[in-house]
C-alpha cells in the first residue's frame, strides 16, 4: 500500500492550477445519463471517485472513454437500472444515480451508498424527495426498489438544504411532468454547476445558487460539451499548507468568491491574499495568529470540507482557535492523528479547539476520511522532520496527483 512521505518546513512558491471539482463532477457524471447521447466533460479530474462514477456508467450500458483531461460519456447504449452493492459501496455519492436513472427509465434498483466516515449520513431527504415526486420507493431484501413512471412535477421543501438531496431531486425533477419548485434547496456554488451543465444539454433549470430552484421536466435534451468548475476544496488546501508553512502562491482557475469564506479565515490568521480573475494569490511568513471561532454551515458559510485543512494550518499558531463542526457528527476523526505530531487540539463533542504549538513534528499517521487526509499533508509540510502518511486511498478519492502538485511548489514530498 502506498504512503505519501513528507519533510515539513519547505517554503511553498510558485503558480498551481487547480483541478477541476469532485463534488461538482460526480453529479454531473449521473446527470449525463439523461440524454442519451454525447456530453463531453471538459476538465474531468483523474479521482478515484469519478473511476467508481464511470464503472456505475458502465454497468448500466453507457460508453465512458478519457482523452487527456476530457471525458466522453455516451448514454445512448444504457439499458440497465440497477445498480450493483459492490458499485453503490464504493462511494457516497453513488446515490445521486438514483435521480438521475428514475428520470432516465421511470425504474431504479440499488443498495444504500458507501463513503466516508464522517457520522451517520441518512438518505432519507433524498428518498423523501422523489417520494413526493410520485415515485414509488421500497425497500426489500437490504435494496431499494424504485418505480416511478408517472412522476409530476410540485412543490417541495427540504427540512434541511442538503447537498446530496437538492441534486437528486433536481435530476429526477428533470424526468417529470411539469415544473417542480426546490424550497430551501442547498447553495453550493456545485449545485449552481450541475444546473449551467443541464442548461448545456437542454434541461430547463433555474434559481440555483438561491434557497428556491425551479426545474421544468421533460425537455429533448441535445448532445453538450461542459467546462466542470474549479475545486474550491482543494484551492483551500494548497492554501491552508502555504498558510501554515509560509511561502507565497498563485493558484489559477479559480473562483474568488467560491472562497471567501476561507481567505477571510487565512487573513485573520496573518496571510496577505490577492484575488483577480480567475486567480488568487496567498503571501504567509508561516507564523500565523489565532482566529475567532470557525463554524462550519451551508454555503456560503465556512465548507465543513475545508475544517480539518484549516485547522492544520493553525497547529503552529499563536493562541487558540475554536472550531464548531454543524454539518456532521463526526469530523474530527483526523485529530488524533494530528496529536501523533504533537498538535495541542481539545475536542468535546462539535467543538474542537486548537492551540498552537511551536513544537509540531513529523510522525507515522494514517488518513482516516479525504479531507482528513488532507489535513495531514497540510500538517507534514508544516512540522519538523518526517511524516509518512498511510491510507491514502481516501485523499485519491479527491486530489488528482496532491505529490505532483505540492512538489510544483517546491515541497519536499514524495510517494512510497
Ligand atoms: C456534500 C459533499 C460533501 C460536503 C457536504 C456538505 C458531495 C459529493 N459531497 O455531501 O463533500 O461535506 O455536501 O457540504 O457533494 N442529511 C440527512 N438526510 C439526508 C441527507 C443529508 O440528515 O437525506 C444530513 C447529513 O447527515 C449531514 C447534512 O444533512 O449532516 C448535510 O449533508 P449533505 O448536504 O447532504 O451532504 P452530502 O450531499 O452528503
């Protein structure tokens, strides 16, 4: 099994292009099956979790094929509707194909999805959702059986703006007769994505980025090439691991304003941040300041997917910062691993608080989640000294080539 092997205390310098986003790839690759034709993926990031998207595409008939960075899907083959346990395991976000293949055919057939161990993640807004659609879900034998060959389009609000569930229900409102309106819908800047790439092939969607998203169902789709969006999880990370290391970084294609949240955390903490179009720019000396509380919430608040980079970055910091965890149970799974190098971090249930220390070093650890994963890069690049990071299966679901591009940036960094 592979580790990645890092001497910390490298500055970072240079210019990097971010990869193109997981979390808005991964629905767009279930929203392609509602044509059945071609759509082109520009800028696909080379992720395990969009390898485990493709083999789902495959099974259930379609034709997948990469050139470079581009991904071709041809849905017109598709012929099947379920989808197997040793597929749906393979990651969370298997279930967004459970919108997209009862919008495609009116029948579905999978298991509950696998993924990351982040506390329980229930699907049950997801199923609630298409049940008010007018699909019928049942469970047998472990496996959803779904039929829903009349489904019509209404209102419908989500208890809360799930991600996950405000795409399934914009996928499967695509297969519907008539407009369905989405209240309290999620406003990721990825849900905003998954609606300009249905918009591409012909789908009729709008109001994404707002709590409120209206879909028009059944429209002739058309074949579409798409540009997918920057990772801004990833820009956090380069960020955070220049933030905490110190150096000075361009990071290009990139949405500013996906990241506020985040540069205005870095800035507090002592960073100098520069944005233009397309770009963002980060100068750190390495000796960063302790920030007012970080509280996780549905964008545009602080991404609970840039928590654990974050607070690597602070290990080495001047007082202490509180972090308050609001969207899962149990994302704190990487800070025993950061107390293997020496962190000072103190967690009672959702809070955790980090004070710094000039004594952060190196030291065998394993990734427990992706952005737990991460957040040991960012930590290793930051300590004195050597640090194997094992597990990494979990930060390939998620970052293209992490060695390859920190090394761009003159880390000392390396694969085993
Ligand atoms: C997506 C992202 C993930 C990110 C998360 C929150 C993808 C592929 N993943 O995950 O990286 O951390 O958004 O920004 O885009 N919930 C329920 N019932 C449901 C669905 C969700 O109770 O049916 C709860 C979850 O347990 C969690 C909260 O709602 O506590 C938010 O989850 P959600 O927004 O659905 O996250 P995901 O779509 O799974």
């Amino acid at each position: 099994m592979s580790q990645i092997i890092i001497q910390g205390g490298e500055r970072l310098e240079g210019t990097l292009r971010v990869q193109g986003a997981k979390n808005s790839v991964l629905p767009i690759l279930a929203a392609t099956i509602l044509h059945p034709g071609q759509t082109v993926l520009r800028g696909c990031p080379h992720l395990s979790d969009v390898e485990a998207s493709i083999r789902i595409l495959q099974h259930l008939g379609c034709e997948a094929q990469w050139e470079g960075e581009d991904l071709t899907v041809n849905a017109a083959p598709m012929g099947r509707w379920d989808i197997p346990d040793h597929l749906m395991r393979e990651m969370r976000s298997s279930v967004i194909f459970l919108g997209a293949v009862l919008a495609r055919f009116g029948w579905a057939e999978m298991s509950y999805p696998g993924g990351c161990e982040l506390g329980p993640r229930p699907i049950d807004l997801h199923l609630s959702t298409l049940r008010r659609l007018g699909a019928d879900l049942r469970e047998e034998g472990g496996r959803l059986r779904c039929a829903a060959q009349q489904m019509e389009g209404r209102e419908i609000a989500l208890g809360i703006p799930s991600v996950g569930a405000t795409e399934n229900a914009i996928l499967a409102a695509c297969g519907a007769e008539g407009e369905t309106v989405l209240v309290n819908a999620a406003r990721e800047p990825e849900i905003v994505d998954l609606q300009n790439f249905l918009c591409a092939m012909g789908c009729k969607v709008r109001g994404a980025g707002s709590s409120t998203i209206c879909i028009a169902g059944r429209q002739e789709t058309h074949d579409a090439t798409y540009s997918v969006m920057p990772d801004r999880i990833v820009a956090a990370t380069w960020l955070s691991a220049v933030a905490a290391v110190g150096g000075e970084v361009e990071l290009e294609h990139i949405n500013y304003r996906h990241l506020s949240t985040v540069t205005a955390a870095l800035h507090e903490a002592g960073c100098r941040i520069s944005g233009g179009e397309g770009k963002i720019g980060l100068r750190s000396e390495g000796r960063l300041r302790a920030i007012s509380a970080v509280r996780t919430a549905p964008y545009p608040g602080f991404p609970t997917d840039a928590q654990a980079v974050l607070m690597a970055a602070l290990l080495r910091s001047k007082g202490a910062t509180v972090f308050v965890e609001n969207i899962f149970e149990n994302r704190y799974r990487h800070v025993d691993e950061l107390r293997r190098m020496g962190a000072d971090i103190s967690v009672a249930d959702r809070v955790a608080v980090v004070t710094g220390t000039s004594e952060l070093y190196g030291a065998p650890v394993r990734a427990t989640d992706l952005r737990g994963g991460a957040a040991l890069m960012v930590a290793g690049l930051a300590a004195e000294g050597e640090t194997r990071i094992g597990d990494i299966q979990h930060i390939q679901r998620g970052y293209e080539d992490p060695v390859r591009d920190l090394r761009k940036l003159g880390a000392a960094i390396r694969l085993e």
